[in-house]
C-alpha cells in the first residue's frame, strides 16, 4: 500500500467533490445535463458532466439558481457554458462541510457585465485556473 495514499483514494467516488476542487477554484465547461437517481433514497437529480473529466456534478438547487442567473433558465441553454467551480463551507444538516459551489460570475467576465446578458463562450483567460486539456486523473 502507497504511504501517502489519502481517504478518498481509498474511497474514489464518480461524483466531484470538495477535495476534488480544493483551495484552487476551477473553470470548467458544462457538455451535458441528464437525470439519474442517487443516493439512499434514490432521488432523481440533475447532473452536470464537464469536459475533460469523467467526474459529474450533482446540481443542487442553489447551484441551479446560480445557473439560471448566469445563463437563463432555460437548461439546455446552460450546455457548452462555462463556470467556475469552487469550494465553500456549508451547514448539512446543521453541521459545517465544505460543498462545490458554482461562482456566481461568468468566467472572464467583470461583475457588471457577466450580469447583463449570458456571455458568450470564450477563449479562458491566461490567468484562469482549469483544467488541462487531457483526462483529468481523479
């Protein structure tokens, strides 16, 4: 066994999450959104898949208010848009976590503009962190 292994190697899991993102928020680029039941109880969700990952997102309702005032609430408008992708302390069921949260500005874009009208998909700036272009290894 590997000295420096971590707890979520031990227990790699297909949905993105905080320690996937850490201190580092990410761009990413939506390319689908399809439902699937999860959890326990099998609730049917909507998730986001990116490109350049095999990981996928369940969107929660804040994550999808996020969207929808970003893009519009029309969902299939939200495919080929980028986000950022970060992480924030959260309270579930009344204890603190840290959760994936989508930032609340186009990529790229100032404060005044990104709330006007859904930008258009562009080049990421040089400075913006992402992803590489090949398979994202987690």
């Amino acid at each position: 066994m590997d000295q420096n292994m971590t707890v979520d190697q031990l227990f790699p899991s297909r949905w993105l999450k905080s320690s996937d993102i850490g201190s580092n928020p990410r761009t990413a680029t939506i390319t689908k959104i399809d439902f699937e039941e999860v959890g326990q109880d099998r609730d049917r969700k909507a998730i986001l898949s990116f490109q350049n990952t095999k990981k996928r997102m369940i969107l929660n309702r804040t994550n999808a208010q996020i969207l929808a005032n970003l893009y519009g609430k029309e969902v299939q408008n939200w495919i080929g848009k980028r986000i950022t992708l970060y992480c924030a302390e959260v309270q579930f069921r009344g204890t603190p976590c840290l959760a994936v949260r989508i930032r609340e500005q186009v990529p790229g874009a100032t404060k005044e503009n990104s709330q006007s009208a859904p930008a258009p998909k562009a080049a990421r700036p040089e400075n913006e962190p992402s992803w590489p272009e090949e398979e994202i290894p987690f």
